[in-house]
C-alpha cells in the first residue's frame, strides 16, 4: 500500500475514532477540551506504529513510527472538519436521512 494512501485513511481514522468517542463519553460525563487534544495525540501516534510496524509501509524504527505519526496528526488537525462533514454527507446520502448533530 502506498504510504499517502495510508497517512490519508488513518487520518479519517483517527477522525472517527474521536468522534465516536465524544458522541459516547458526553452522555456519561463532561470531558475539558484539552483532553481531546491529547486523545488525538496519543491515537495518531498509535497509528503511525500501526502503519510502521502492521503495514509494513516503511523501515521498522520507532522514529519513523513518531513521524508518520506526526503527519497523521497534522493531516487529522488540518482536515477534522471537512473530514466529518465529507463523512456525514455521504452517509447522509446512502441512509437517506439527514443527521442530527454536525459540529
């Protein structure tokens, strides 16, 4: 697999993965906002050893497992909204309803 392919899905990944989490941790309790910005940290890290080490994309070194999860964390940061309302639309479409919840 190529290595752009894969900073771009485990970016939407980590996108997912946030949301799915806030939509299921507001109903139990109220989490400051600096906490995401560490669940993000800590998923896109984890993604970039995932990418090194389980796809097999580049040399095994921790070192490039940090980059990549760096970028992951740039190209998640640079594209969350357009990511989320990109993801809503087409479920939106296939589902044909429209969502409740958009920010």
């Amino acid at each position: 697999m190529n290595l752009y392919i894969l900073l771009c899905l485990a970016a939407v990944a980590v996108v997912g993965l946030i949301e799915w989490l806030k939509n299921l941790l507001e109903k139990f309790l109220t989490v400051p906002g600096w906490v995401w910005s560490v669940v993000v940290f800590v998923a896109s890290i984890g993604c970039g050893f995932l990418a090194v080490y389980g796809a097999d994309v580049t040399a095994h070194n921790p070192l490039m497992a940090v980059l990549i999860g760096l970028a992951i964390l740039a190209l998640s940061q640079i594209g969350y909204e357009a990511i989320k309302k990109a993801v809503l639309s087409r479920a939106e479409k296939a589902l044909g309803i429209e969502c409740e919840k958009v920010n």
